[in-house]
C-alpha cells in the first residue's frame, strides 16, 4: 500500500513539472554558460595559480571559481526571471558541477599529476613489474607513446625544446 501511495506522488511531481514547463538540466543555454565560466575560470586560475602564484583557488572543495559562478548565477537569475527565462535549478546544479570539474582541471596540481600518471607505464617498465603490459591498454590518443620524448619529460629535453606537436593531442583530449 506505501508503494502505490508512493508512485503516485512521484507521478503528481512529474505532472506538476511538466505543467510548469520544466526544462532538463543539460540545455544548450545551461552548456553554452558552463562553456563561457569554465574558460573565465581558466584565465582566472592561470592568473592567481601559474602567473603570479598568489592564491590557489582551484584547490579548495568546492572550488573557488565554480562557488562564485555560482554566486554570479544566482545575481543573474533574479534578472532573467524579470524577463520570464530563468534558469532552472537543474541548470544550475549542472553548470555550478561543470565548473567544479573544469576548474580542477584547470590546476597546475591536476597537471602535474596527469601527464606523470599517462607517461609512468612507458618509463619505469621494467621486466618485473609488468608496466610494458599496461602500455597496450593506453590509447595513442591519450598518452605520448614515443621513449625518447617521455625520457625527455623525466630527465630533461636536449636540446631544450619541448616537442609540443606530441603532447597537444593528449593534453586536449585530457
């Protein structure tokens, strides 16, 4: 008898959200937002992290820029429900978890741990800890596969020029 009531609650708030018009929480306007923040929160996390190495607000849980898109949102919805499109809180949550993914990604931290995390199994293979093994299983696309480049990266590039050619694929797709 509780299961009956039960589904029929659920059924009256899917009635009640499509009388209100209720739109889903990935919407082109809800990515095309998480887009734009997301590359605000790139400049903003190079500039206070990289460059002149002052706060690290990629760090924190959650992180500084998705809690002030955040905050930016909220500002703005009370504008956009002036005008009758707000943003629904599906929307919201979408584009405030987008912005905490995209700005760890972001930090020099993340970086630093995935390009030594994608090259390990291709330095430190030896015959006893089956890493050569690991290798197949890793894409071309996602890691840099040539010896003398990961050598490069872990003891030093000689000449000292980067061979960024191989590094833009894997880093763009990660």
């Amino acid at each position: 008898m509780a299961i009956g009531s039960e589904e029929r609650g659920l059924a009256s708030e899917r009635a009640i959200g499509q009388a209100a018009g209720a739109v889903g929480a990935v919407t082109r306007r809800s990515l095309a937002i998480a887009v734009a923040l997301a590359a605000l929160a790139g400049v903003w996390i190079r500039e206070s992290e990289i460059v002149s190495r002052v706060v690290y607000t990629s760090e924190s849980v959650p992180t500084i820029p998705a809690v002030a898109g955040l905050v930016l949102l909220l500002g703005l919805n009370r504008v956009l429900r002036r005008s009758g499109r707000p943003l629904s809180r599906g929307e919201l949550i979408f584009i405030f978890f987008f912005l905490c993914v995209a700005s760890s990604v972001f930090c020099p931290g993340m970086t630093r741990y995935l390009l030594t995390l994608i090259t390990t199994p291709f330095y430190f293979a030896q015959s006893g800890n089956r890493l050569a093994e690991a290798q197949q299983l890793i894409p071309s696309w996602a890691a840099v596969h040539d010896p003398a480049v990961i050598k490069g990266m872990y003891e030093g590039v000689h000449p000292p020029r980067v061979p960024w050619s191989l590094w833009v694929g894997p880093i763009a797709v990660w």
